[in-house]
C-alpha cells in the first residue's frame, strides 16, 4: 500500500512539474513567435508599395547569408533541421545568439522575396529559448532534451495556430516512425499556452472550413489512395530538389556571399519573367487554393525550384509554407486532372498530404487537417496523409530525422541511423514477394509450386 501511495505522488510530482515547465516555454515560445510574426507583418504588402520589390533579392540574401556566416551558423538553412540535428547530436543544447540571428536573418529573407517558410525560424526560436532555460535552470540533459522537443512543438503550434498537431509534430518528427510518448504532455500543454500567449499578443490565425466535404464512397476512398500517391511522388521531388539546390551551391566553393548573390539573381529572373507569385511565402496563392481557384499547372514545381534556389544559396527561413504552398497546388492540379468540382478540397487535402510525406509526419498532418478545415475531412486526409507517407520512402525533408521503422518488410534497411546516411542506390537487400516469383534484390526467381521454395 505505502509503494501504490508514493508510486502516484511521484507521478503527480511529475505532471506538476512538467505542467510548471512547459507553461513557461510556451509561455517564451508564444511572446518570441508573436515577435516574429508582427516584424514579419510589418514588412508584408510591399508588392502594392513597390512592385519591384523583389530586385533587391541578390542584396537581401547576401545580407542574411553573412549574419548567419558570422554570428550564428547554427541558424543557417530551415531551422527545424538544425533542432532535430541538436536534439539527437547534442541532447538539445542551442546557442542563445540563434534566437534573435534566426528571426531577423528569416525577416530579411521573406520580406524581400525569398522563397521560405515561417516555421523553422519559429521551431528553431522556440528550442532556442528552451535550451537558454535549461541552462538558467541548469537541468539535466534528459530534461534540456524534453524543454527543447516542447520548444519545437510550441513554435510549430504558435506559428500555424494549430496547437494540438504542433505539438504531435514535435513528437513525431524526430525519429521517423516513432512518437516520443514521454513528451508528449508537455508538448501539448507548450503547444496551447503557447498559442494563447500569440493570440493575446495579437496574431491571428485565419482558419478555413472546407465548405463541401464528398461522402466516404468507394470511388472518394479511390481517389484519395492516387491524391496520396501523386503527393507523395510531389514530395518526393520537393526533397530531390532541396538536396540538388544545396549540393550545387556547395560545389561552386565560391564565398557565401557569391552564393547568396547568384541566388538572389535567379530569384530575380523567376520574379521577372515567371510570376511574383513564387516568391516570399506565397501565402495568397494558397488561400486562393484553398478557395477552389484553379493554380497554373507548374505552380508546384517553381515554387519548390524557388524554394530549393533560396535556401540552397544561404536564405534564412523554414520549408513548411513552401510545403503547404506545393501540396495545395498539387491537390488543385489532381482535382483539375481529374475534373473533379471540389477543387478547393483536394487543395485541402493535398496540402497536409505533401507535408505527411516531405516531414514524414502522417499523424500531426491528420490532426492538423481536422483543425484548421474541420473534422468531417478526417477520413479523407488520413488516408491521402498515410498513403504520402508511404510513398516518400527512407527520404525526408529533414535529413537529420532517425529512421525508427521499415516502411514495408520487404525493404531491409538499417533502423537508428539519420535519413541522410540511406542510399537508395545500395539499396540490393530487399525481398518482394509476388504470386509465383520472389524478387530479391535484382534477381527475379521463381517459385517451386510443389514447395514454394527456389529453383
């Protein structure tokens, strides 16, 4: 009986305390992320001001390149990655010179026309504090560890105002296939303290409600397996691309600034004769998306070539808007393929798919479906998320991510290492059973039908 009694003191200890801690990271993780995004509002509307805005591109990044070079390269890139590599690197120990390096580098970067998104700054702001908390604290590493994964998750949720997927999305997005379960409570408690501090600071989250749901039928459930699929393969480009921008950009060994300035110019030219709808975050485009107004076909791909060319220069900012700016268009494009009338719920739908599949996170995009276009999707966008998630395969848009889990038994790979270290070009120890074949490898053998054995 005395053991039952101290066992549940210790745990309430325990609820009171992670209550206590994550309250007050939310708490620094909404007044930071509030910060960030009334700067960020402030310099937005600049295309009615000056139309040209974007010529001062090659400037602007040259700008963000060298503060980040020079006061903090741990800021540099989309931040998220750079938190999961310091969670699983370095048990979430984050300079503090990130923080603000990170939120005026990102500030410099959108207002001029980098293609960036909004959520890495606001992870990377929010580990950032959380990891400067545990030092003032002076916590151990497990518990720096959890401050920092309830920091990504309040900088996620404050961002998008999504609290609970934001703070799934902290959980699950560090090791692919597994959700930190320990975190979990105070990764939830961050992620809405954090949203209510922004909102009373005065962000404002615009929630859309998909306004014509199509009931669950064969045919519905049909196509959101193939709107699962064409996301995932759409994902899979996005990831091919940020690795080529960053892999030539690197080859040139050229000073960053070089780098930044040759960027800035191919911004320039997409501005110019393309459409200034790729640049910045591109946010119009997908409430028109998400509205049901037909994208221009190749949306998706030049907003993830402009994205690739910003951050594989040395731009400062996130990959997420990007994501849901690719995954609308490639819900809209599907639906316009397939004549479908609700364009503005395949937008819907497409847009969490791609982000289940490029982040390799089908839980918090499922939830996140739910709470910004309401419950009746559920069905529709679990499945489209799960399918995308499948179809990206051992890749993400986070290199760092651990793979936790062999998407299919048929692909023996190596769990407990990072995305980055899988080649898909060794990949010969796979095993595809087919009916009278096993493929193994490349080698096509077939079955003995007396046995079922080789021959």
């Amino acid at each position: 009986m005395h053991r039952k009694i101290v066992e549940q003191v210790t745990l309430l200890a325990s609820v009171i305390k992670w209550t206590c801690y994550a309250s007050i990271i939310g708490a620094l993780v909404g007044l930071g992320t509030a910060t960030f995004l009334l700067a960020l509002k402030s310099t937005s509307g600049q295309s009615s001001a000056f139309p040209d805005y974007y010529l001062l591109l090659p400037v602007t990044l040259i700008a963000s390149s060298l503060l980040v070079t020079w006061l903090a390269p741990d800021a540099a890139g989309h931040g998220t990655e750079k938190v999961i590599e310091a969670v699983h690197q370095r048990m979430g120990r984050i300079p503090v010179m990130v923080v603000p390096v990170k939120l005026v580098a990102t500030v410099i970067t959108l207002a001029s026309g980098g293609s960036a998104g909004k959520e890495g700054p606001c992870a990377q702001i929010g580990a950032g504090l959380a990891s400067s908390f545990a030092t003032l604290l002076r916590l151990n590493d497990v518990d720096r560890r959890k401050l920092v994964i309830c920091g990504i998750s309040a900088g996620f949720a404050t961002v998008f105002g999504t609290p609970i997927a934001g703070a799934l999305f902290g959980v699950e997005v560090l090791v692919l296939g597994q959700v930190f379960y320990d975190v979990l409570f105070p990764s939830f408690v961050a992620g809405i303290i954090g949203f209510h501090v922004a909102s009373q600071l005065g962000v404002a989250y615009p929630h859309l409600s998909s306004k014509i749901i199509p009931a669950v039928t064969g045919w519905s459930f049909t196509e959101m397996i193939m709107l699962g699929v064409w996301c995932g393969l759409i994902a899979l480009l996005f990831i091919e691309l940020m690795k080529l921008g960053h892999r030539l950009f690197a080859r040139l060994s050229w000073h960053p600034a070089a780098n930044a300035f040759l960027g800035g110019a191919l911004m320039v030219l997409i501005g110019r004769f393309v459409s200034v709808r790729y640049l910045g975050l591109g946010l119009d485009s997908i409430e028109a998306g998400l509205n049901g107004t037909v994208l221009p076909a190749g949306a998706f791909f030049m907003k993830a070539l402009a994205t690739s060319i910003t951050l594989g220069c040395g731009g400062s900012g996130g990959v997420v808007t990007p994501i849901f700016f690719i995954g609308t268009a490639a819900g809209n494009l599907f639906a316009t393929l397939f004549h479908e009338p609700l364009v503005a719920t395949f937008s819907a739908i497409g847009m969490v798919a791609l982000l289940a599949g490029a982040a390799n996170t089908p839980i918090a995009a499922s939830v996140m479906a739910m709470e910004l276009f309401g419950a009746g999707i559920a069905p529709h966008a679990a499945v489209a998320c799960m399918v995308s998630f499948l179809i990206v395969g051992y890749r993400s848009i986070y290199p760092s991510q651990i793979l936790g889990i062999q998407k299919s038994s048929s692909l023996k790979v190596e769990t407990g290492k990072p995305l980055a270290q899988f080649d898909p070009e060794k990949l010969d120890d796979f095993t595809l059973s087919l009916p009278g074949f096993i493929i193994k490898g490349v080698k096509v053998i077939r079955r003995s039908r007396k046995t079922g054995g080789r021959r």
